[in-house]
C-alpha cells in the first residue's frame, strides 16, 4: 500500500511535465485521466484509513482535511479547466501549487512531514537575517541609482543602464548569486575602472558575508529542531 501511495504521488507530481505549458507536452484528454485516476486512488486510500479509524479521531486530523480540500480542489480545477478548453478559452491550473499536499500528508509521509516541519519551523528565525539582507540589497540598489542612473550609460544590448531602481534591484539580487558577473558591471567599469569597487563591496558584503551568515542560520536552527523531532 506505501509503495502504491508513493508511486500515484510520484505520478501526480510528474504531470507538470507534461501538461501545457509543458517540457514534453501531451494531449490534456491523456494528462487528465492520468491526474483523476491518481485522485481516485489517493481517495480510496484516504477511505480505507477512515475504515480502520474512528470517525472523531479521523476528522480532527487536520492532514486527513487537507487531503480532502486537495482532492476537491483538484477535481474543480480540472473540471473549469476542461470547460474553458472547449470554448477555446486561454487559462491555467492553478490547482498544481496543492499537488505537493498529497507527498506531505499521507500517513506514510511521517518522516518528510517531520522534514517540512523543521523547515517551518527554522523559517522565523531566519526572518532577520533575511531582513537586513534585503535592507542591504536596497541600499545597494539606490546607491548603484545615484551613481550611474545619470551618467547615460548603456548596456551591450543598446539599454539604458541603470536607471530604473526596480530593475536595479533586480539585477543586483541576481548578482548575489555572481550568475551575472562581471557583465552587469561592464558598462560601468568601460565608463570608468574606479566604479567595480561598488560591485566589489556589494559582492562582499552580500554574498560572502550575508549569504554565509544566512546559510549558517539556516543549518544550526535546521538541525536544532531535527533533533528535537528525532529525540
């Protein structure tokens, strides 16, 4: 039975793959019966626990509820989305965000529950280092504004470089992550060389400071609350 739960979970999951906009795109006539019949077994799965469970325990478990909601909104989802379909009308499934429900809730699922609980439960203590990570982040992005928003610079690609602050923002976060360097600091560093100190401060303070601290706030509230799951 585990094994069966975990494969129609497995499947479940995998449609994203293959429904529209998708990497391997099949007919949603094929992806749906796929989707209801893992519906199907997930309820009778969920019916075969209520068989063996008495009524007042099974309905004040909040994962038998969630399971519940998840199937519900599922088969509503499929339903409107086959209608729109066939009047040629452009819409998305939105139900796919409740799919990870099914692999978190089921009894068999003890030990990635107790996983997922550890992560929420490490998410508000790293509320302030994420914090002041992102006030750094601003403050970055509204000095790059200051310093190059009026030089009338340009990227290789003709655009003007750095003049919006949201685009700003966005570039430097993604700096954080060096995917971009050096190339958004060329059109700054060709205007002058003195300019790659900004991004070479911004570099240090942000990813190997901030991202250091926050990855080790992370691991040590992680693992305290995995051990005091575990114990």
């Amino acid at each position: 039975m585990r094994t069966a739960t975990y494969f129609f979970i497995f499947l479940n999951l995998s449609l994203a793959v293959f429904e529209e906009p998708a990497v391997y795109p099949l007919p949603f006539l094929v992806t749906s019966l796929v989707e209801v019949l893992c519906l199907l077994v997930f309820f009778g799965r969920l019916t075969h626990f209520a068989k063996v469970t008495h009524r007042t325990v099974f309905w004040k478990d909040t994962k038998n509820i969630c399971i519940i909601v998840a199937i519900l909104l599922s088969l509503t989802d499929l339903a409107i989305y086959g209608i729109l379909r066939i009047y040629s009308v452009k819409s998305i499934r939105w139900s796919r965000i409740v799919r990870p429900i099914f692999l978190i809730n089921f009894a068999e699922s003890r030990q990635i529950r107790r996983a997922f609980r550890s992560i929420r439960n490490t998410l508000p203590e790293i509320t302030y280092v994420f914090l002041l990570f992102m006030f750094s982040l601003l403050m970055f992005s509204l000095m790059a504004l200051k310093l190059f928003g009026e030089r009338n610079l340009q990227t290789a690609e003709g655009l003007p470089y750095f003049k919006n602050y949201l685009e700003i923002v966005f570039d430097l976060y993604v700096l954080v992550t060096t995917a971009n360097s050096p190339d958004v600091m060329m059109p700054a560093f060709d205007f002058s060389s003195w300019y790659a100190l900004f991004f070479i401060a911004f570099v240090i303070v942000n990813t190997y400071i901030f991202m250091s601290l926050f990855l080790a706030v992370v691991y040590n509230n992680y693992k305290k609350h995995l051990k005091v799951r575990v114990g």
